[in-house]
C-alpha cells in the first residue's frame, strides 16, 4: 500500500481521498453478501464528479457523525486498555496501483487494525445483543484488511454509557477477492469516462 501521511478529517485528508473509492463507501459497490450493490453507478457518478470539479461530494454532517469524531479517541484509549494492544493512527492508505483506499482508524503492530464507531444509544445495544460484526460494515473492515494486507482486524463499538463491544475479524478471502474485482472495475470506469467527458 501507499501511505499517505495526513491527519485524518484534514484538507489534504480530503484531497489524498478526491474521487478514489474509498474503504467507508466500499459498502456501495459490494454488499455483506459480496454481491454487486445497486448503488454503484450513483457511487461512481460522484467520484468522476469529485475528479472533474476538484470538489468534494457535499456530505450533511449529522449530530451522530460529529459525535462519532467526539468520541473516537475515547473509544480508541478504551480499547488500548482492555486490549493491550498499542494503536498506531494513520491517514490514507491507497493501493499499490489503482486509485482507490481506506483510512483506519488505526493500526496494530505488523498485523492487526481498528475500526472504531460511537452509534446511538439504541444502535450500541443492538450491536450488543448481535455481537456481531455489523452487515453495514463487512465491505469497510474487509477492506481495510485488503488494502492494508493485514490479517486481522478488530471493530469497536463505543457509547459512553452503555458497555463497549469489540469484535475480532479475519479475512475472508473470498469476500476480498469480490471486493477487489468491484473496486477495481470501478477505477477503470471512472478513468475511462473521465477521459470521454474531458474530450466533450
């Protein structure tokens, strides 16, 4: 992978991420299930938009969202605490090749990482109850896990009144295999349309 080192939430965190399929929107070309999602086009439309503008996908930032951003270095010190485990924070890391990334919320020696959310009140005891890895989070977490070749990954759910939950994912090969072949016809589609619409 290509780490590029900016602070997170940052406008050179934005620009490193214009118009790249990244790991949080992954859920948009393929589901839980590795199927093709039928937000893809819709997905790519933004993306070629975003290169063609040099501007960013307007995106309403929620209560829930500028809480999560509260809240994540509690939840990232939580973790350290009951894990041990010492946890690296990093901007955006690309692939190798193709135009495409993620940005974790953090990394865990050679092999490990850490995808954190703070979700409402009610949401954190769903999560609980499930003690799952949410659906809505599996492309994002494999992911990560493709891009950054690591082996593991853990996902913590974190409300300040409520217990934490943290789940330990592998990588499910076949589900990256999927994701890959989705995230990759993507970038071709949009450098290809790029090139058409500069030539209209």
């Amino acid at each position: 992978m290509r780490l590029i080192d900016v602070e997170q939430g940052t406008e050179a965190w934005l620009q490193a991420r214009l118009g790249c399929p990244s790991g949080s929107q992954f859920g948009r070309l393929v589901t839980s299930t590795g199927k093709p999602s039928t937000q893809s086009e819709a997905y790519m439309n933004e993306l070629i938009a975003e290169r063609l503008t040099g501007k960013q996908t307007y995106v309403k930032v929620t209560e829930h969202m500028e809480r999560g951003t509260l809240l994540e270095p509690k939840a990232r010190s939580y973790y350290e605490m009951a894990t041990d485990n010492r946890v690296e924070e990093v901007g955006f890391c690309k692939h190798d090749t193709y135009e495409c990334g993620v940005s974790p919320d953090g990394l865990i020696g050679a092999s490990g990482g850490l995808e954190i959310k703070s979700p409402a009140a009610h949401t954190q005891v769903k999560y609980l109850r499930d003690g799952t890895l949410p659906s809505q989070y599996v492309a994002q977490v494999q992911g990560c896990l493709w891009i950054t070749g690591r082996e593991w990954w853990d996902f913590v759910a974190y409300h300040e009144e409520l217990p934490a939950m943290i789940v330990h994912v592998e990588r499910d090969e076949d589900f990256i295999q999927k994701l890959e072949a989705a995230v990759f016809s993507a970038c071709e589609i949009i450098e290809t349309e790029i090139q058409k619409l500069k030539e209209i």
